[in-house]
C-alpha cells in the first residue's frame, strides 16, 4: 500500500521553525467559504452581460465588511493597500455606527492599517473623512480607539504594506486579494479577484499577523489617532504609542461548529505573512516547498508570474523553481493562467506587461537551459501549458491584439506597462478581462489564497494554506471555472 504524501501545511510548517509567530500559525478548525467576484462565469463579454453582476459582488462584499466591523467586540483590524473608496468606505462608516450604536461606551479598539501605492496616495484624505464621520455621528472615541497607520518605506527597496485583512475578535476574518476599490471591481470593465471569508482560528491569526506590523513598523509606520476632540493626533513611535496601538489579540478557545450553511466548508490552515523590509517572509518559504512538493498537478492564477520591468530574470524565483519542478517529476502537470497583454480595469494596469505569451516563453526557456538533455526538456514542455485569463467561451487571435472588452468607457483605457522600464506606453489601449488572484493549488488538495503575488516583490503581505474539504470545493468552485475557459487558449510549445 502507497504511503499517503505527507501534508504540505506540516511540510512548511517545520520550514518555518524558528520565525516569528506572528508570520506563520496552524489551526484546525475553520470554516471557509470563497469569494470571488465579479463571479460571471460564462456570462457573455460585454457591458450588459456583467456589469449588474459585477455591482453586486461589491456590493455582498461590502456588506461582509460591513458585518464584520459591525459585530465587533473589542478589537477590529482593517489592513490594505490604500483605504476604502466608494461603496467599501460607506461599509466601513456604517459598520462603525452601529458598533457604535451597539456598545455604547464599551471600550473597544479600531486599527486602520495602509500602504502607499506612489501617486496615488489617498490616506491623509480617508483620515480626515474619518475624523469627521466620527465627530458628526457622535463617536464615542473616548472608549473607542480609532487608529489610523501607514506602513511603507522607499529605503533599502521599495516595500509597503500590500495585505488585505478586515477581521474583528479573532473570530472572523475576510482575507485575499480584494483592495478595497469598488471603482476596479463594481464597474464596466471589472477585475476579477478572489478572497475568502474565515471563522475559527485562522481569523485570530489574520489579526496576530496585524499586530507583527504595528510592533515591527516602528519609524516606518506613521500612525494618527482620532482623539477626543476628534483631531488627528500623531502617535511618535516609541513605547507610549506602543502601549495605544498593541492590542496582543488571542487565539479564541472555542471550537468553530462544522457546519456554517450553503458555501461554507471546513479547513485546516497554515497562517502565512511576509514582512517585506521587516524580514519573516514566511509566505516565501510556502511558496517553494508547495511547487517543488507537488506530485501530480500544480495549477496557478496569478495577475503575473513576471515583472522584468523591475526585477532580473534571476530573480523570478517561483519561474525558477516551476521549471525545476517540472524537470524533477515525469508526473507533474502544471497550469499556469494569468492576466492577456492589456489587462486593464478602473483605469489601472493589471498586467506587467508579459501576458501568458511572454510567461509561457520564459517558463520554456528556463525549462531548456536547465534539463540534463533535450529528452528531459520535452517531456517537462508537455507537462505544462500556460493561458491567458479567461471567464467564458471568448474567441479571439491572440492577447494583446483582439482579445479586448466591447466599447469600454474612455477612463478604461492605458497604456501597456513596459516589460524593461516599469513604466506605461504612451499610447493607451482598450483593455483586456484583468486578473488580480494570487491562488496556486497543489495536488488538488492544498491551496495559497491571499495578497501575495508570485512575481518578486519586497512588499508584506498576508495569506492562507488550507487543506480539507474546503480545498477541494476551491478546485470544484472556483480553479475548474478557470481552467475550462482559459485551457482552450493555452500555450502548450
């Protein structure tokens, strides 16, 4: 009798033995359901055919935010890139007025936790809204902390948080890819994105990654809190501010029920955070023992695999190791779906500007120059095909040419962004169906859902590992629907 393969989530959590705790934690008992939006599988590729489901996905997603904050306790974290717009700042204020209403005076903390995205910077003003909101509806902010922080750094590399957590109590968490944008996923054309809502351990393990980032900011973080004249006060980094903003959040006792309704599953998962400058990139480690543990299939969905314009060849690591794995196994197959040349939505790139083309040939070409003989290099090249992102049965010639939405507002439009210069061509394009997941599945029983991209990058970042049932519902739901409208557009030489 085969021996059963041994469980990835033990696998890299002996790897990550000695980090810190605040980057990488098990817990066993969870339930999971999926978010995916815009969630048009099949839908057909125009404005009418997606635009009312896409709304509505923001929407059922802002009501999750919504509920989360609102059934606050004690401690609530909302950690991402750039603060809330649109429909998901609404969520949030009025998440925050009926905990308000809720509590009362009950002491409680709220954590607002950014990065920076250059240019486009928007947390002095979410500050200053929110300062206001407070101060019209009443806040009781002398029982409720609200703390605002912006955690980044263009020193020694550029590096800032990139996560997104929305969690309270160490109960419930929705954690992935989700920026909390309304205007790239609510609108014609939408990106689709994945996330995933947590009850049991993993959520108290979202808010623990939290916490690593508000103690190991320090100068990098800038932090303001909302005080009881409603001003933004700045908090210098030191033991005072630390003694404000550590709530030192605890993995709850109780045991999740097994049973959560239509959609929900249970699921064992390995917490993992990357702290980008702050070291503990334990999300790096899993992404290496997952590809090269695989044994029969390793499927991938990712915005990019590349992004030259900033990095070497060198240092695309997961490319390195897809093609190693490939080469050390005659049974592993490997599917690789990322964003076509010109992926575009809510006027920003969702493409660095190699498609599945400029993947597929450097996936090849790593394959070649490492196998031992043009014998090893074929069959590896069988193994693996690679496609542009797809959600139905589009027809087109080829990503970047006619592969594009229908009459597209003209805010959609922008320029490719330059494979040698991270930087967008002058002259815009229509754009193409965008991919912002960050999801690679092993042997259809162990899957990475979170922030972190497999391009190089020094960002910090937040995901889970989770085995079980909830793992294979994942494949079924969400990585089947991909694959089969993508898979006809393969590159498979």
């Amino acid at each position: 009798m085969e021996a059963m393969p041994p469980s990835f989530i033990d696998t890299v959590e002996q790897a990550l033995g000695g980090m810190d705790a605040g980057v990488h934690a098990v817990s066993e008992a969870n339930l999971i359901r999926i978010i995916d939006t815009p969630h048009v599988w099949g839908r057909p590729m125009t404005s009418s055919g997606v635009s009312a489901l896409a709304a509505q996905s923001v929407q059922d997603m802002a009501g999750i935010v919504e509920s989360i904050i609102a059934g606050a306790n004690q401690h609530v974290d909302i950690v991402s890139l750039n603060p809330p717009l649109g429909v998901f700042q609404k969520a949030v204020e009025n998440g925050l007025a009926k905990l308000a209403q809720r509590i009362g005076t009950a002491p409680i903390t709220i954590r607002f936790l950014f990065g920076y995205v250059m240019l486009y910077d928007t947390v002095t003003k979410f500050q200053e809204r929110l300062a206001t909101f407070c101060k019209e509806n009443k806040l009781p902010v002398q029982t409720m902390t609200i703390l605002v922080g912006q955690l980044s750094t263009s020193l020694a590399g550029a590096s800032w948080n990139h996560a997104k957590i929305v969690a309270a109590d160490g109960s419930v968490a929705l954690v992935g890819g989700h920026n909390l944008w309304d205007g790239a996923y609510g609108s014609y054309p939408p990106v689709h994105d994945i996330s995933v809502e947590v009850r049991g351990g993993a959520a108290a393990h979202a808010q623990q990654f939290a916490e690593f980032l508000w103690r190991k900011g320090e100068n990098l973080l800038i932090v303001k809190r909302i005080n009881q004249s409603f001003a933004l006060a700045a908090l210098a980094a030191g033991t005072a501010r630390d003694q404000v903003t550590l709530t030192h959040p605890a993995v709850p006792q109780t045991q999740v029920q097994q049973e959560g309704g239509e959609g929900w599953a249970p699921g064992r998962v390995l917490s993992l955070g990357r702290g980008g400058v702050l070291g503990q990139n334990a999300s790096d480690v899993a992404k290496e023992q997952v590809i090269k543990g695989a044994r029969s299939s390793l499927y991938i969905c990712q915005q990019d695999l590349m992004f030259t314009g900033a990095n070497k060849e060198r240092e695309h690591l997961v490319c390195h190791w897809i093609a190693e794995a490939l080469l050390a196994s005659d049974t592993l197959k490997v599917n690789v779906v990322v964003s076509p040349l010109d992926a575009a939505g809510g006027g920003q790139q969702y493409s660095w500007g190699n498609g599945a083309s400029g993947t597929n040939e450097f996936l090849r070409r790593l394959i070649t120059e490492k196998a031992a003989s043009k014998t090893k290099a074929g069959g590896a090249n069988e193994r693996l095909a690679v496609a542009p992102f797809c959600f139905n049965e589009v027809k087109f010639t080829a990503e970047g040419t006619d592969y594009k939405w229908p009459d597209p507002p003209s805010g959609s439009r922008c320029g490719r962004m330059g494979t040698v210069v991270p930087t967008p061509a002058i002259f815009s394009s229509d754009p193409a169906p965008g991919n912002h997941a960050k999801v690679y599945i092993a042997d259809e029983s162990c899957y990475y859902v979170g922030s972190d991209n497999l391009y190089p990058h020094n960002l910090m970042e937040f995901g889970y590992l989770v085995e079980g049932k909830a793992a294979t519902d994942l494949v079924r739901d969400y990585w089947n629907q991909v694959w089969a409208y993508s898979a006809p557009h393969a590159y498979k030489k």
